[in-house]
C-alpha cells in the first residue's frame, strides 16, 4: 500500500499562487501523453478549488509513476485506498460523465 505524507514538502517561500502554478506545469508535463492529457484537463478544472489538504493529496498523486496512473484511472487495476476517491473523480472528469 502507498504511504501517503500529510502534508508534502515544498519549498518554505513557495506561495499558493506559486504551488497551483507548479502543480499545473507537473500535471501538464508528465512523461506519457495520455497523462498530459488526464491531468492538465483535471488540474486547469479542479486545482483553483482544492484546499489544502487535497492539493496535498494531489501532489503525493503527481509523484506517482504515469503508468500506475493510467491503470488507475482507466480501470485497469485500483487506485490505492489514499487515492480512490481522487482518481474515482479524475476517471469521472474525463469520461464527462457526472
């Protein structure tokens, strides 16, 4: 099972502006273009209306590898319990299904 931190670290100078503006670069610049695509689409919708504790758990979520990602969010295989509701919600986004 994945441990995931309370709180991730970053950088002690690092505002809000600043973390949603690098969370929306790592989310639009990951490694395969299927999760370039997932997360930009899901970070420019939901990122400004996060709060803390969820940028939290979506930064952890950034750390992961791409391809557990995409079998998470395609169904392929399940999302670790930390991140289930997340990636319930990221599978939802991008099937435009409510």
């Amino acid at each position: 099972m994945i441990d995931v931190p309370t709180r991730t670290p970053n950088p002690a100078n690092e505002t809000h502006e600043n973390r949603l503006k690098r969370m929306q670069m790592r989310s639009m610049r990951r490694g395969i273009k299927e999760m370039d695509i997932i997360l930009e689409r899901y970070a420019a919708d939901n990122l400004s209306s996060m709060d803390a504790a969820t940028l939290d758990l979506y930064d952890s979520l950034l750390n992961e590898n791409d391809q557990d990602l995409y079998q998470w969010v395609t169904g392929q295989k399940p999302a670790p319990a930390p991140f289930a509701a997340m990636i319930s919600d990221i599978s939802t986004a991008i099937s435009g299904r409510n």
